[in-house]
C-alpha cells in the first residue's frame, strides 16, 4: 500500500509523504530563517518539532541542528542522522500517527501554508563546481564553438571534466538576474565590443548538495561517494555566450558564467529518489579503476524548460530532457573531485553540467536549441534566438511513481536590463 499523510497532498504534487525536501524559509518578512520539509502545499517547521522533542533518535535528540538558518550542519552530521530524521518525519506525518495529527496547536505551529512563507537558499554554499557530464550537450558545444573535426576532446571520455564556478552568485529561484556586461569577440579590424551581453543563455542542469565532507589529501573511493551526497537540487547555469566565446581561450569559463547561478529551493534526497534509479549510458572506453563504479546509476527525472516573454503572461515550453542521459554520473564526479586530495564541504554544490539529451528538442540551452541564434525558436507568437531582458527561464523536475510523484518544484529567474 502506498504510505499516506494526514496533510491532503493533491495526487500531481511534487511533494508527497514520500518525498520530503528540505529547504530553508522564513514565515514572515522579519522573522528569523529555519529549516522545513515540504509536504503537499505545507511546510513543516523542523525547529519545531525539534522543540517539542520529536527528533528523539541517537543521532539528532540533542542535536540544535534544526535551530540554524542553514541546513549545513544537519548535512555535516552525515548519512545515519539523516536517515533517522527521513524515517522520524514519515512516521509523524503518517495518516496513522496521532502525535502530530490530533495535537491541533502542534500542527498549527508546526504546519505553514507554502505560499505564505519566503524561501531562501538553503545553504551556506562555500565552494561550487560545474561539471560538463552530457555527452550530447558536449558535442553539440564542440561542433558550434569548435567545428565538425574533433568535437568532443579526446580527454572527455576519460575525466569528468568540470571548472570551478563562483559560488557568491547563487541565488534561489525567483531571484531576478541582471543581465551583465563585458567583452564581446571584435570584428575585424576593430577593438573587442564592451557592453550589454547580446547573447544571455540559460544552462538545465541539476546539481548534488555535498553532505559529509572528505578530509583535505583523503579521496573518497567512487563507492562511497553516493554517502557524500546528500540530494540534489534543479539549477540554472546562466552563461552570457559572447562574453565566455572571446574570454575562454584557453583558460575556461569566467565572467561568461559567474553573474548568476539559480538554484530551486528543496533539496531532494538521494534517499527519496532511490525509487527512480536507472542504468547510466555504457561509458566506452572503460573508466580508470578510480571511477569504476560496482553500479552506474542515474535517476529517471522528467526535466522541463519554458519561458515567459517579456510581457506574456503564459510559459511556453522549449525543451524537455531527463537527468538520466548523464553521461559522468554525480558519484564519479564526486570521486574525481577529490582524487587529487581536494576536500569538499557540507554544502558545496557540484553542477551536472547543462542536461541536453539526444534529440533536439531536448537540448538544455539556447546555444544548442537555436544553433548558435543559427535557428530562432518560435514562442508565444516571438521569435528569440538568446534572452530578452523581460523574459522569465523556469525549470521544472519530477520523478512519476506508481501513484505518486518525487518532484522538485521550480527553478526560475527573470532577466533584468543591464544597468546604464
Ligand atoms: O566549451 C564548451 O564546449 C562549453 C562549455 C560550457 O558552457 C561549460 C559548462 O558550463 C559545462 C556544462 O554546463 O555542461
Ligand atoms: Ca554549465
Ligand atoms: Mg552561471
């Protein structure tokens, strides 16, 4: 039988008993930032139920680590802490536990209606990486900024490649984005061009919440990397195309990608997405023994992009794809992360890299869909080649179970004018 809340939860929910992502908010405009999970169009208060001692496992009983406006320090408590909290918030959300149900002052306290509350990023992110783990969206890339003879580098298929980002420009979704300025490729015999970016793009990607760290010169083996991780989250790599085209010979992204990097507000664990794992894409030729993992596993999540523009008020959709065409899956790349000794951190966010699948109408970013502004896109009775200021990007992701979903709400940002 499927497990069932006391919270009514509409059957297309992305948020389900049997979800349950956290995220950090705030119920009033003054009011001080606390964890919650969500659960149908509710979120739970997690320092409440702290407070009326219902974490009472070994892991979290006198644990404050749901009195913080971050969830880094439940995250750096690591696996079995969260899978106690997993199982205590089932069992008190259950339509068969009373504790909660039948205590109305309780629920009223600890239950908020989602669209009331403010949500922020849930948290402190002291390092992010990008990785480039498509193979579609890598040779789509290759054959636009490079040319038809060697798309795809010879080293690809060898390391999952990735750079580091800026993580100070992440925002959480509804954050506008200021369209940014900055050098563009000169034609000839000209100085390069200076200004507003012409060539505003967004990257799908999705991106793994670091849990528990790895000790400075201590790797962690690609078997044990899933235990590292605690979920993932829906992200947008904006990336202003002109800027990083002139800037990244040979030296890799800049100012092209770090204005912005939009996140969605719950993090989905790997714990509730477990249902949905599906076999990686075959790597041929075989990984090095470091990345070789016992099993390759992705998971079966929908992907969905649309776009309102500039004064519309309906999304259009443009592309739909699936986290399952990775072709680096996010243990290997956790993996190759730490190799050289690296150590990362609870709350470091390690990108995908844009999510394109094999057909066109799945690619995850202007560039590819409209061929380097090659093909204008139709939309809404428009036409757009890269982003107008006005336009609004939203990202959807959900998993579909028998008789429930496991989804990840919105990821969405809307592009302002570049200041004078
Ligand atoms: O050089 C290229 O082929 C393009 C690289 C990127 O845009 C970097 C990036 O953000 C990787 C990704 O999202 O997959
Ligand atoms: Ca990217
Ligand atoms: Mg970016």
């Amino acid at each position: 039988m499927v497990l069932k809340s006391f919270v009514e939860v509409h059957p297309d929910s992305h948020f389900p008993i049997q979800n349950l992502p956290y995220g950090v908010f705030k119920a009033e405009p003054g009011s001080e930032a606390r964890p919650g999970v969500a659960i149908g169009d509710y979120v739970l208060d997690l320092s409440v139920i702290a407070s009326a001692g219902l974490f009472d496992g070994p892991y979290l009983e006198n644990s404050d680590c749901f009195n913080q406006p971050t969830l880094n320090k439940f995250l750096g408590l690591g696996q079995l802490a969260w899978k106690e909290a997993r199982s205590t918030l089932q069992k008190l959300l259950s339509a068969a536990e009373p504790i909660l149900r039948d205590n109305t002052s309780l629920r009223q306290k600890a239950l908020l209606p989602m669209d009331k509350v403010q949500m922020l990023l849930p948290i402190a992110i002291g390092d992010y990486t990008d990785f480039f783990a498509s193979k579609h969206h890598a040779k789509n890339c290759g054959l636009i900024f490079r040319g038809p003879e060697n798309p795809i580098n010879p080293n690809w298929f060898h390391i999952p490649i990735a750079y580091h980002g800026r993580a100070s420009s992440i925002v959480i979704s509804g954050t506008d984005i200021i369209r940014p300025r900055g050098q563009g490729h000169p034609t000839v015999n000209s100085l390069p061009y200076f200004g507003p970016s012409r060539k505003l793009d967004f990257e799908l990607e999705m991106a793994a919440v670091v849990g528990a760290g790895n000790e400075l010169g201590k790797p962690v083996d690609v078997n044990e990397a899933a235990n590292h991780i605690f979920g993932l989250v829906l992200m947008n790599d904006w990336s202003a195309r002109d800027i990083q085209a002139w800037e990244y010979v040979p030296l890799g992204p800049f100012l092209g990608k770090s204005f912005g990097t939009t996140i969605s507000p719950w993090i989905v664990t790997l714990d509730a997405l477990a249902p949905f794992a599906s076999d990686a894409p075959d790597q041929n030729p075989p990984p090095l023994p470091y990345l070789a993992e016992k099993e390759y596993k992705n998971y079966d999540i929908s992907l969905q992009v649309s776009i309102v523009p500039a004064g519309q008020k309906d999304a259009c959709i443009i592309s739909r794809s699936n986290f399952k065409h990775l072709y680096w899956t996010i243990t290997q790349q956790l993996a190759h992360h730490t190799i050289n000794g690296c150590n990362l951190r609870p709350g470091d966010l390690l990108g995908t890299g844009t999510i394109s699948g094999p057909e066109p109408d799945s690619y995850g970013c202007l560039l590819e869909l409209t061929w380097n502004g090659q093909k204008p896109l139709s939309l809404g009775g428009t036409t757009r080649t890269f982003l107008d200021d006005g336009d609004e990007v939203i990202f959807t992701g959900c998993c579909k179970g028998g008789g429930y979903n496991v989804g990840f709400g919105r990821c969405s940002g809307k592009i302002l004018p570049s200041p004078p």
